[in-house]
C-alpha cells in the first residue's frame, strides 16, 4: 500500500482521537484531524484526504450530515468514508450506508479490526482510481480507433465509386463500345483495385504492428543485398519521369542488425515517397555509410518541394496526406511514414527527416551495425 495515504479523522472527542493514532500508528498514514463536521468540509476539500474515518455524534453539523454533504459535493463525493459509532445501533449503520459511506467501525475500537477495514477500503479507492484513468484511455482509444475507421472508409469509397462507375459503362456500352475505350475503362478498373489494394495492405500492416502480431526478428544482414534491387526497380519506375537515381556506397558490405522484409518495406516506402513527389526531371540520391558509432545509415535525398517545419511534425502520423502532392498522377493513402516509423522502432533504428520548403527533402534511417 502506498505510504502516502492520508486519513482524516473527524470527531470530537480527544480521547477517541487518541485511541485511533495510536491504531494507526507505525502505517505510515499521513493522518488529518478535524473536530466538527465543518472543520470536516473545509479540510476534505482542500486537503483531498484518500480516506475518512466519521464520528456520529458530534455538535454542529452532526456525521450524517457531513456525509450528506461531502457525498453533493463533486471535489469530496468519491473520498470514501466510514463511519465510527459507540452504538451498535443497525438503524444508524444503514442510515450511514444509505448516506454513502462505504462501511462503519463500533467503539470500542479493535485496533486490528479498525486497520484492516481502512486497509481494505484504501485499496479499493486505489483500484478504483486505476479504473476511471484506464476507463479515460479506452475512450480515447475508442474514439482514435472511430476516427480511423472513419478516414479509411473515406479512402476506400473513391476507388470503388470509379470501378463501379467504368463497371456501369461497360455493363450499358459493351456492344457499341471500341476496344480502346474498353480497354480504358478496364484500366480504371484494375487502377483502382491496385489503389484498394495498396490501402487494405497499409491498414492489415498496420492493425499488425499495433496489436503486437508482426513479425519481425532481427539478424545481421548486409543491406546492400536489399538496397541495390529496390534502386533498380525505382531506376525503371523513376525514367518515366526522367529522374535519374544516383546511388553511392563506399564499402562492400553494409551489415546492419534488422529483418530483411521489414528493412525492405522501409526502404521501398522512403524511396517510392522520393520519387512520388519529385517533379519531373529531377535526380534522387540514395547514399549507404557507416557512422562513427558503427550504426549504418540510409539517406534518400529528393529535389522535390521540400515540407515545412510545420508539416514535417504530422510526418509520421496515421493519414497525413500533407501539400506536396504526387508529380506523376501515383496513389497516396498516408499511412507509409507511419508504418515506416512504427518499423522502424521496432528494430531498435531511428528515422528522421531534414527538409526546407522548396530545397528538396533528406530522409535518413539508421539501424545498428557489426559492432565487433
Ligand atoms: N520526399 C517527400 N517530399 C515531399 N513530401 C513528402 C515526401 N515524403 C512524404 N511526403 C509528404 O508526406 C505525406 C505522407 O507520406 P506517406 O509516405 O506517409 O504517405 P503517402 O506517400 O501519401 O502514401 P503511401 O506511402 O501509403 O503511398 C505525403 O502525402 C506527402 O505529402
Ligand atoms: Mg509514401
């Protein structure tokens, strides 16, 4: 139990006052003393005690009433009270529990009794508190989770309005139609599935990062072997904008402690970003190092529009489609720098991004080298 409890003691009687100290001593209970029900109030409200012990019979404002009114006030209504009686009176105890008390202790008191009913209904309050806090996070959850459904129906309905859409005209035409434009029409079709595909991949990726599921163990692994097959794939994609890629590695192996598909989904999403959003006739550089304290680093350099410093904080966030648009007509959903980082994280490596608005954009990726 925590050993900053505190527990008012509210009653008139010095000598009853005196018995519960000395019950209550060597517990490392921070202890408060009132000895009327207004005193009572006052040092409930300020004080915030995690626990009240109330006599009945006191003059003034008597015990129910201090009840009654610390259980209408907002700042006092979940201290829990118990209550101190010299009558074994029921009549009195229920009327206490009608008035919210949690329990009630008779004089005499029994010194172990008294300790354990304030133990009991100390932890209680404790796991009640934990509760409202874990209760405030689920709504948050509940809410983010709704707001994510909500941006990925969004994103799944234009796509699938353009493939029924070319459907409809296929379905009406198909007899009068040439076989271009039916060949534009399929085109859009299978566009479009592509586009739902790459959403649904994003979305499956990340409902398995973040319920723990993916995959991911780490080996020492050279990443050239990963690095020069996605360069080639991108030189080919990149010439149709005619953006030359430029690559450069000083030494012959680069090993890094990571996991191959992983490290390859990374690298993929950051130089797909780089060429996505470069204008045409622009030149991407890809560099590999090894750094000083043996980690090995990834940098993608772009000639594109840059990103602010404002936008550059919403990066790696779930559906941040931010100003610089796609230069060649390709797909956005988002969700790649926030997979990347979650990724990223996952394997211990870091990933960050130097950018100026209208000066291009660095993204760089480090993970752990061959320390030996
Ligand atoms: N190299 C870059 N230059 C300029 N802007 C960029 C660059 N990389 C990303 N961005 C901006 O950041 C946003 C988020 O990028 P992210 O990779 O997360 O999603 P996306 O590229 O839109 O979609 P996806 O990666 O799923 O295809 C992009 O929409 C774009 O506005
Ligand atoms: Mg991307």
């Amino acid at each position: 139990m925590s050993s900053h409890n505190t527990v008012l003691i509210v009653d008139d009687t010095p000598e009853n006052i005196g018995v519960l100290f000395e019950c209550l001593a060597h517990q490392n209970f921070h202890i408060l003393v009132a000895e009327n029900g207004k005193n009572a109030l006052d040092i409930a409200e300020h004080k915030h005690p995690d626990l009240i012990l109330l006599d009945i019979m006191m003059p003034g404002i008597d015990g129910f009433e201090t009840c009654r009114q610390l259980k209408s006030n907002t700042e006092t209504q979940d201290i829990p009270v118990i209550f101190m009686t010299a009558l074994s009176d029921t009549s009195n105890k229920i009327k206490g529990f009608q008035l919210g008390a949690v329990d009630y202790i008779t004089k005499p008191f029994q010194q172990y009794e008294v300790l354990a009913r304030i133990k009991t209904h100390l932890s209680l309050r404790q796991l009640q508190k934990q509760l409202e806090v874990q209760n405030e996070q689920l709504i948050q959850l509940n809410q983010d989770k709704n707001e994510f459904l909500g941006i990925a129906a969004h994103d799944i309905k234009n796509p699938l309005g353009a493939i029924q859409s070319a459907a409809e005209v296929i379905e009406i035409d198909y007899d009068t139609m040439s076989k271009t434009d039916l060949l534009k029409r399929a085109t859009n079709i299978s566009n479009a599935t592509r586009q739902l595909f790459t959403l649904i991949d994003n979305l499956l990726d990340i409902n398995a990062i973040e319920s723990g599921k993916s995959k991911i163990s780490l080996s020492m692994i050279d990443m050239l072997t990963v690095l020069e097959p996605l360069v080639m794939r991108y030189r080919l994609q990149a010439k149709k904008k005619n953006i030359v890629i430029q690559f450069q590695a000083s030494e012959t192996q680069y090993p890094a402690f990571v996991d191959e598909n992983t490290l390859t989904q990374i690298l993929d999403n950051l130089i797909s970003n780089a060429v996505k959003y470069s204008p045409y006739d622009k030149q991407v550089d890809i560099r590999i190092s090894l750094q000083d304290n043996k980690s090995i680093r990834c940098e993608i350099q772009d000639n594109g529009l840059g990103i602010s410093a404002l936008e550059q904080e919403k990066l790696f966030q779930k559906f941040s489609k931010l100003t610089p648009r796609p230069t060649g007509g390709e797909h956005s959903t988002g969700l790649g720098l926030f997979i990347v980082k979650k990724l990223v994280d996952a394997m211990k490596g870091k990933v960050w991004c130097e950018s100026e608005e209208g000066e291009g954009t660095t993204f760089f990726v480090e993970f752990l080298g061959d320390a030996v």
